[in-house]
C-alpha cells in the first residue's frame, strides 16, 4: 500500500523548488534596485528616451507598433526613422547605446595651446597703441604663420574667431561700462 504524506511532513524537492524561486525573486528585484539606480542618474532627457523606447519594445501588434512610433517621435522630437535607430541600438546595447556620451573636452577649443596662445598675444599686439586689428586679419597670420613652419593643419578663421570672441565681448564690455 501507498503511504500517504502526513500533513506534518514536506516534500523536501517542493521546499527547494519554493526557496529557489525565493532566491530568484530575491536577485530580480536587486536587478531592478540596480537597474533604478542606474536610471535615476540619468538626465531628464535619457531618462524620456529609455521609457519611451521600453514602451515601444513592449508593443507587439503590427499596427500598434506603427502609431506608437509615431508618437514616440513626436514626443521624442526625432523623426520616426531616428526613432527606429534607437530602438535598434537600445535593444543591442542597452542604456549605453541610448545616452550620449558626454566629450572629455566639453567646453574647451580642440586646438593646441601654442595656437592659442598666439592667436592671443597676435590680437592684443595687434590692438596696442591704437591700432586696431581684426579676428580676420589674425586669422591671415594665422595661416602665414603656418606655412612659415610648414605645417599643413592649423586653425580655420571660425577657429580663430572663437577664440577671439570671449576676449572680444570683454572690451565691449568694458566700453559700454565706461559710456
């Protein structure tokens, strides 16, 4: 005869299955803490874009898809094409195919420093006692400059102007103080 299980007494495979699930449950939400985690360091902006591609992943219905991309690029402000590159590397790289990574030198000049320096001190030189001397006119030095060294890369006159124009904005700073 067969015995039958008294209640006082488990199933140890069914005790296991039931703490591995615990432990499974245990993991995911400590997945989703660290997925949190991540998000909430986003911008505004990277944040928006992932919700926005997490709800258009989601959407299966063919029809569905097409509207939802829609308004996602609406709201996005992209075009719908931009959109699906999106999704495309959202869904191959994850969060780091989405936010944009920020350059290393954000907010300085990508020229040298010894370009700088002499498109500088050639300004205020050329301003000295008098004389007045334009962003164009050392942008000519510039150049000459360079074939006198006999390089072939040096900086673009819109170089030379942003450069310039910080230094610029000072002066007519001080002249509208002064009037």
């Amino acid at each position: 005869m067969g015995e039958t299980p008294n209640s006082n007494e488990v199933d140890e495979s069914l005790l296991l299955h039931d703490r591995s699930d615990q432990v499974d449950k245990t993991s995911e939400s400590a997945d989703a803490k660290e997925n949190n985690v991540i998000v909430t360091e986003l911008s505004a902006e990277a944040k928006l874009r992932v919700e926005v591609l997490q709800s258009l992943i989601g959407s299966c219905d063919h029809k569905t898809y097409g509207i939802k991309l829609k308004q996602a690029a609406e709201k996005l402000g992209k075009t719908v094409r931009t959109v699906q590159r999106l999704v495309k590397k959202y869904q191959e790289q994850g969060l780091s195919g989405v936010t944009e990574a920020e350059r290393s030198d954000k907010g300085g000049y990508r020229i040298d420093d010894g370009w700088q320096d002499f498109i500088v001190k050639t300004y205020k030189e050329g301003n000295k006692d008098g004389r007045k001397m334009t962003p164009a006119q050392v942008a000519i030095r510039v150049q000459v400059r360079a074939e006198q060294l006999g390089l072939v890369k040096y900086p673009c006159h819109m170089t030379v102007y942003r450069v310039l124009n910080p230094i610029i904005e000072r002066k007519e700073q001080k002249q509208k103080v002064r009037n």
